[in-house]
C-alpha cells in the first residue's frame, strides 16, 4: 500500500509550542479551586476547554513526529519509538500517583482533616492499598486530577497500530476514527474505573480529537485549506464562537441566563465533557480557524523572547485571600515556565558532542549564507561547526 501522506516542512510550528504551553497553565489553574487567575482560562467563555486543546495537539504531535520516522525508518522503528514513549509517559504517572497519595495523606494527617482523604479519592487507597495499586498500574484507578496522563497513555499506545494505516489511508483512518466517536456516544462505551465508575475522560470519544489532530498534521490541512480559508468559513467560525461565549455566559450567570429562553441553554447544561459533545469539537475547529487566520505560522509575533493541591491548601488556610490566589497562581506559572526552559536547555547540552572540543578529521563550517569543508585545524574566525 502506497503512502499517501504529506507531512509538512521539517522546520517546526511554534504555535504548537505556544498553544501547549498555554494549555499546560490553563490546566493549572483551572484544577485549583477558588483561583481568581483561573477567569482567564477558555474554558469559562465556551465550550471547549484546556484538554481538548492538549490532546489534539498532541495527536498532531505524534503524528508530526512518529510519522515522520515510519515514512524515512520503518514501521518497526515508529512502533519502538511510540512505545518507549508511552513506557516513559506510564512510568512517570504511577510515580506521581504514588507522590500525590504520600502528600494527600501526610497533610491530612498534619491538619486533622480526614475529609481530604475522600475530597481527592485517597481513602479508598489507604483502606486497600494493595487491590488499588494494582488498580492504578492498569491505569484504572485515578485520584482526583490525574485523568489527563492515562488518557494521552492509552491514546499513544493505540496510535502505534493505526499509524501504519493513518500514513497511507488518512481519510479512512479519520473515517474510522469518527464512527467509533459516534458509537461510543450512541451505546455508552467507556472503560471502567475503580473502586467504581467511568473514566473520566472517555477513550474511545476523545480519540476522535488525537486522530483529528494527527490527520491535520498527515495533510488534512492541506485538503482542507481551500475551505477553512473562505470568508464564509471565517465568520462561521466568529458566529459559534460568539454564540458558545453568551450560553455559556447565560449558564454561568443566572441571572444573565433568565433573559435566554431555557431550551437554548438546556443542551448545553451540563456541558458534556467526559463524552465529549460535538458542539465542543465544533468550538475548538472554530477557534484553530480563526486563530490561524490571524496567527500564520511564520507571524512575528512567534519570534518574540519574552502543584494543585498545594496551592489548594494555601488558598484553603488563608480564607481564599485575593493575594494568596494571585500569588499561587503566579509561583505555579512561572515555576512551569521554568521548568521548561530547563528542559529545553538539558536537552539543547545532552545533544551537544561529549568532545565538542577535540579534533576532528573534518568539520562543515558554515558561513553566512554559504558552507565549506575545511579540516579541524582551521583557525579561521567567523564560522560555526556543524557536526
């Protein structure tokens, strides 16, 4: 079978990197209770929120990314690839889940409060440790908050199987993709959760957006691009997000909602998040519309250089003080802006040659807007080795 797909440039989309990031803060604040800063999240003017932004992009990601070595390496290179990954990613979420019972516990201890135990499903734990561990290593049991993790977990070891088809067949593969999003809704599939219960986020509807994400990235955007570029698709786009930002003002605000006849709010009250409803993957195809309209991907603007429970307890002891929201919410943003740029900058020095400074037979040196060979013991100034 032929492959079919069309990966774009090798040089990397910023925005990806930019809306990820916003993302990762919007999912912090909006996982902190009576935060102030948490107003300024999406989520509070539409439909659709943080996570649907997160998981989308990072089908896109994947796509972008393990496509890429499927097309140049082979199946069986991608397939490694993914599945390290999703071993980290796994890995990674059976020590936080164990840190995230350790601190629950040891401040409820500390403060006398054994209703956090409950409040974070922790109690459950500390009454069967044993059945809940081997709950949270089948990714079954979630405290309250870690439900993102397990679900991008499962997402990237499903994707190892259908990459090979999503690189060939992209549109069957979204085709799929859709009707197993439709059946999921129609029969009620999801899997199940312990000590009982659903998944949160259930997997076999919000796969719809990681593989939404990973056509757009095989050349869906492409096909597509002579439609989402009219001016009919444009202010479409406006319309619905206009109209997501009055219901969901209407729902938030009573008495703003009184004015608004009650069957228009009704289908969008509770906002179905755990299956996720079409009107909020409508919201976000309209919101990655317009904000590409206004934000191309070689725009200036991207060339500028410019936990939870924790805060919770802070927030909770100080009687929800203004200053304290502002303060935790700010330490959590700027200390996950730290912790990126040292990972960028780990990962910048890992690359870099362990004998960057000893000789080599030959070097490529690159000038300004030219290369040339030249042997290492040149002592020209100016040009830069490329390895």
């Amino acid at each position: 079978m032929q492959v079919c797909a069309n990966l774009p440039l090798a040089r990397r989309d910023v925005r990806l990197d930019l809306f990820r990031g916003l993302a990762n803060w919007a999912i912090f604040l909006d996982h902190i209770p009576h935060e102030v800063l948490s107003w300024i999240t999406v989520k509070n003017y539409g439909f659709s929120d943080a996570a649907d932004l997160f998981v989308f992009i990072s089908g896109y990601t994947a796509a972008l990314v393990f496509g890429r070595v499927m097309i140049e390496r082979g199946y069986a290179a991608a397939t490694s690839r993914l599945a390290k990954r999703a071993l980290t990613l796994y890995a990674a979420h059976i020590i936080v889940v164990v840190i995230y019972i350790a601190v629950i516990a040891c401040v409820s201890l500390e403060f006398h409060d054994p209703d956090d135990l409950n409040q974070f499903n922790v109690a459950v734990f500390m009454n069967m440790p044993f059945r809940e561990f081997i709950q949270a290593l089948a990714l079954r049991y979630k405290p309250v908050n870690l439900d993102v993790l397990p679900l991008y977990i499962l997402l990237l070891g499903a994707f190892a199987p259908a990459l090979w088809l999503m690189v060939r067949k992209p549109n069957w593969t979204l085709a799929g993709s859709l009707f197993l999003y439709v059946a999921a809704r129609r029969f009620g599939w999801n899997l199940p959760a312990s000590p009982s219960g659903r998944w949160y986020f259930n997997p076999f509807a919000w796969q719809l957006l990681f593989f939404l994400g990973a056509w757009i990235a095989l050349g869906g955007s492409r096909a597509i691009q002579s439609i989402i570029r009219t001016r009919a698709a444009f202010w479409l786009a406006i319309a619905y997000i206009i109209f997501a930002f009055v219901v969901t003002i209407a729902i938030r605000a009573p008495d703003l909602g009184s004015l608004i006849p009650h069957w228009t709010l009704e289908p969008f009250d509770p906002n179905d998040k755990t299956n996720l409803a079409p009107y909020r993957v409508m919201h976000l195809i309209a919101l990655a519309v317009v904000v590409t309209r206004f934000l191309p991907v070689d725009s200036p603007v991207l060339q500028w250089r410019s936990l939870s429970f924790c805060a919770h307890a802070a927030i909770e002891t100080s009687l929800n003080s203004l200053w304290v929201q502002i303060f935790v919410g700010a330490t959590g943003l700027l200390f996950m802006t730290a912790t990126a740029y040292y990972w960028t900058w780990y990962k910048r020095q890992d690359r870099a040659p362990l004998f960057a400074g000893y000789s080599r037979p030959l070097l490529k040196l690159e000038y300004r807007g030219s290369t040339a060979s030249r042997s290492a013991g040149s002592n020209s100034e100016g040009p830069h080795a490329i390895f």
